[in-house]
C-alpha cells in the first residue's frame, strides 16, 4: 500500500498500541499492532481493549480474545442473534435481539432486556448477577463500561450512568 492509499484508509484506536482498520459498519476489517505493524486479526467487525483483563478483543464470525502482543488467548462462538454491546470491567456484554413483541402493555413492563455477558479474560459466560447485569437487564445493554466497572446505558446523548456498588 502506498503512503497516499494508506491516508485515505479510515481508522480508529483500540487501546494505545492497536488500531482498526477499515470502515466501520463493515466485516471486513483489520485489527493490527502499530508497533510491529503485525495483524492480530481481520475480517472482522469490530474490536475492543479491556484494560482490566488486558485483552484485545474481536468479533467475526466468532468471538476471539488476545493478548496485547497480539498471541490468541481464547475463542468461542457468538451468543445467537447477538451484538456486542460494550466491553469493560472484565466484561463483554452483548445485546440480543428479542424476535417477539410484548402482546400487551403489562408485558412490556414485566419483560427484562436481553442482555448477557462473557468474562473478557476468557470468554466464558457470566453466570453470576454482579449488580452492573442486574441493572442491564432491566434498562437495557450498555455501551461504554469504565475500568472501574460504571456504565453509560440508554441514549448516547442522554445516557444514564450506572456506578459499581463492588
């Protein structure tokens, strides 16, 4: 590639040795080192860094983890008809897509959101109800989770913060 293609291929951080290459919206995008300009992994989606876990994580067609030298930890398959929400604290936390509507108004209010997380460290379900769960599970997926495990859920312009009782 050439220094004039290279300026013109969009790019985001991920951590502060890492960058994500190619549009988002797309699958076919490239996670690479920018200190040995490696490639860790690409035909993917997107990417995140857990600072809490130090691992990079990316979703394709499945779910992979890694270290920051780019070394595969783990991988597992994507929770179905899941997004990846947030990843944070430890956590990634997917947002699943509920394929019925509520008949009536009581069931919506009683109705949980679909919210399920996998530990970031190795990608193994969560099972235990840590308060950040219980409160996605009921105003919905976050999308940004700090180090020190507080979330931003709901509308990004007007999100409501969600702090660790831990």
């Amino acid at each position: 590639m050439s220094t004039s293609e290279a300026r013109e291929v969009p790019w985001e951080p991920i951590g502060t040795t890492h960058a994500l290459l190619g549009d988002a919206g797309s699958d076919m995008r490239t996670l690479i080192d920018m200190r040995s300009g490696a490639t860790v992994d690409s035909e993917i989606a997107g990417a995140w860094f857990d600072s809490s876990s130090d691992t990079l994580v990316t979703v394709g067609s499945e779910l992979h983890g890694f270290d920051a030298d780019g070394t595969k930890r783990w991988s597992t398959p994507l929770p179905a008809h899941a997004e990846v929400s947030a990843v944070g604290a430890g956590l990634i936390t997917f947002d699943s897509e509920s394929g019925s509507e509520p008949e009536n108004e009581s069931d919506s209010d009683q109705e949980e959101q679909s919210v399920t997380a996998r530990s970031a460290r190795d990608g193994s379900p969560i099972k235990k109800d840590t308060p950040l769960l219980k409160a996605t599970k009921q105003l919905g997926a976050p999308h940004h989770i700090s180090k020190s495990g507080a979330a931003l859920i709901g509308d990004p312009q007007t999100p409501l913060l969600i702090t660790s009782q831990e």
